[in-house]
C-alpha cells in the first residue's frame, strides 16, 4: 500500500509542513484522497479528519490506502485537537475543511463544536493557525444570504475561503491546481513579516462647521482592512487608525483599532505612535481631508440666505511623516477623479518622487466600482525604477496583493 512511489515527486514545498484536512458530509469528498496524494507528492504530512457525515462518502479505507495512516473519525482521550495546535511534535502549519458543507460553514460562524471537524477548525482558529474554508454545495445552500453574511463574517475574521465557479447549479470541489496554489500561499506566507510592526491609516476624516455639520467623504476603510488582514496573515504586528468608516463592525476586526475623527486627530495619534514604538512601516490608506473649515461653537442658525463657508488647508500627514522619520518605509494612497490613466500613473509617479515614498497606490475615486463605497477597486502600483502594475479586483484581492508585495519587498530588504 506505500506512498514511496509518490512522495515527493513534484519537490519538497511542503516538507516538514503538517495539513489537517477537515472532510464533511459533501459528495464532493469524493475528491479528498486526490488532494491527499498530491500534498504527499510535495513531502507534505496530510491529517485527515472526518465528519460523521462524511464517511458516507469517502471511506476510511480508501484513506488509509492513500497516506499508509488511519483518518480521524472522533476525538479521543488523548484530546487530539490540542495536540494539533499546541504540541511542536504534532501541530499543523494549516487546517483546511475541504470540503466544507453549508452547515458546517455556519457551525464555524457561530463557534459550534460538536464533531471532530468543527473542533478541529475551531481549536486552529483559536491558535491562530491558517484556517483555509473549501465550501462545495448546491448553489441554494451557498448562495443564499443567511450562509453569505456567515462568510462574511468568517471573512472578517482571518479564515480564508477558496470559493469555485458555479457550474450545474452547484459550486463544486475546486481544481487541484488551484487549490494547491492557495495552500503554497498560505503556507509559505505564514509569520513571514513576525517581529515587524505597522501603522495603517484607514477610513475618512471629518472636518466639523459647527457642533452638528461637518464636511467629509464616503470612505468605508474597507480598503484599509483588508491590507491590514493580509499583513497580519503575515505574521506582522498591525495597529490601524481608523477614522469614520462604513460597513465596517469594529467587533469583528482582528487588529487593534484607534478611532479618530479629523485629520488633525489621525496626524497626531499617528505621530505619537511612530515616536514612541519601534514601527517598521506606515501605510497611509485615509481618504483624509484637504481643507477644514473654520469651526464655530455650538450650531450655525438655520435659514440663512447667504452663508460664507471659509476652508483652509489640513496638514500634509504622509509629507511630515516622511519628512521627520526619514528612514520609515512608507506606502500611500493616492486618489483622483475623472482623469485618463497616463495621467493618474503621472500623479502618482509624481507624489512617490517628491516625497521619498517606497510605494504609490494611485486610484480613481468617485467613480462606479472604483474607490470609496465599493467593494472592487482599480488602482496602479507605482514603485521607483519599476513600471506600474495594473490591478482592478475587489478590495480583498487588491490588499493581498499590495500585502504580498510588502512582504517580499521586507525580505529582499533582510537579505540584503
């Protein structure tokens, strides 16, 4: 029954890494002891766990067969899903619930343990273990809103999901291919940025008239989250400064949170983080005021027929930060309006050059799925001595890749 004829036949990627795989009751189980062989042709230790449901699909036979050991069917004694996430002889490096049904994705939002697979996932969660969700059911179980609010809830969590096209009504076990790909991601950007701190500005700044009015922009730091999720995926310690933002519930962030209000607040709550802690890098995603009024006391009369509204400019955050901690690696948002791309890709050329920045990301605002209230954006990647990189995706996937980037760009720095 070996596996010697397969190991390790396509490299050692994953050598010495430990992936638990979570199986429930989906018929698409069918495709497990695929995924087990392929984790094996890359020297990777698969750990099997499943539900009672799903060895009406896939049998502990066929299993043992594939990885010459027994899958898990119950938590014993021994209390196994300790023993994964906390002793050095037996942790995994990623649980993956692969294939994750309908139900089991809602136990999993609502912290329902009560099968070895649940609480499996909900141990590695609790240990910060990378939790990657593969959901495969009939499109009425997924698509629907009761289990997309539980992803996006789990989302806003840190668990990961590689969700596969719809084909027949359903949403099927994934290609291997891609499903691999997305376990090497996870596993090869794990802690990678550990000890590294940063700052991250997100959401909108208001500038208050009176004690009622104030003038601000439609942020949602959506933008701002998903960089800071990502970095955070990494292994990097994360503080984000938030100013007013929508959609976004502060109880289901994972980083720890300033709230501030005008741009004056997010300049000083970020200058007095930068002087006092050892940061690594700050990350200016705020969509923060250009002008403020000049304030007055108490509420402006209504029903005035004339009223003169007097602005004058806010301080230059990312132009005194870089200014007063000069060797700080600094990546800044850059937003436009109604403009053509060589313009855009001009500007932010323009604004890296001037003030010494690492990273530009400049994007259109204002406009349908660009910026502000949306969830997809389009923006290009402007670095010194490299051309732009084009990406237009929705903010999870843009802020994994600019997260992506840092990191690589943190290691080449280590290397050197």
């Amino acid at each position: 029954m070996g596996i010697a004829e397969i190991y390790g036949a396509k490299g050692d990627r994953l050598r010495n890494k430990r992936i638990l795989i979570g199986v429930t009751g989906s018929i698409a189980a069918i495709e497990v002891p695929h995924l087990v062989r392929e984790i094996l042709r890359y020297e990777g230790d698969p750990v099997v766990v499943l539900s009672n449901d799903a060895t009406r699909f896939v049998t502990k036979d066929a299993l043992t067969w594939c990885m010459d050991k027994e899958p898990i069917t119950e938590i014993s004694g021994i209390s196994e899903h300790v023993k994964w996430v906390s002793n050095p002889d037996y942790k995994v490096d990623l649980c993956l619930i692969c294939p994750a049904t309908a139900n089991t994705i809602s136990k999993l939002a609502n912290g329902v343990a009560d099968g070895p697979v649940t609480l499996a996932a909900l141990s590695s969660f609790g240990a910060e273990i990378p939790l990657l969700v593969v959901p495969a059911a009939h499109t009425v179980l997924l698509d629907n809103p009761i289990t997309e609010r539980n992803i996006s809830y789990l989302k806003h969590q840190n668990v990961h999901f590689l969700v596969s096209s719809e084909m027949e009504n359903k949403r099927k076990f994934p290609p291997l291919n891609d499903l691999m790909k997305c376990i090497f991601e996870l596993i090869d950007s794990s802690k990678r940025l550990k000890s590294k701190k940063f700052l991250i500005t997100g959401g909108a700044t208001r500038e208050y008239l009176d004690d009622v009015r104030f003038i601000s922009n439609p942020s949602t730091g959506l933008s701002a989250f998903y960089v800071a999720q990502a970095l955070k995926n990494h292994g990097a310690e994360i503080l984000l400064v938030l100013g007013e933002s929508h959609n976004l519930d502060l109880e289901t962030l994972t980083v720890p949170v300033k709230t501030v209000q005008s741009t004056q607040d997010l300049y000083e709550t970020v200058r007095t983080e930068l002087s006092s802690l050892n940061y690594h890098g700050f990350i200016s995603i705020a969509a923060v005021s250009d002008y403020k009024p000049q304030y007055q006391s108490g509420k402006i009369p209504s029903k005035q027929t004339d009223l003169s509204i007097t602005l004058v400019p806010t301080i230059k955050v990312v132009e005194d930060i870089r200014n007063s901690f000069p060797d700080l690696y600094i990546v800044a948002y850059k937003a436009e309006v109604g403009i053509a791309e060589d313009d855009l890709i001009k500007r932010g050329r323009d604004f890296l050059n001037k003030h010494q920045l690492e990273m530009v990301c400049a994007n259109w605002v204002g406009e349908p799925e660009k910026g502000f209230v949306s969830k997809t954006n389009e923006l290009f990647i402007i670095r010194p001595n490299i051309p732009p990189l084009h990406l237009k995706d929705s903010k999870m996937v843009i802020g994994k890749r600019i997260a992506e980037i840092i990191t690589e760009e943190f290691i080449n720095r280590s290397d050197n």
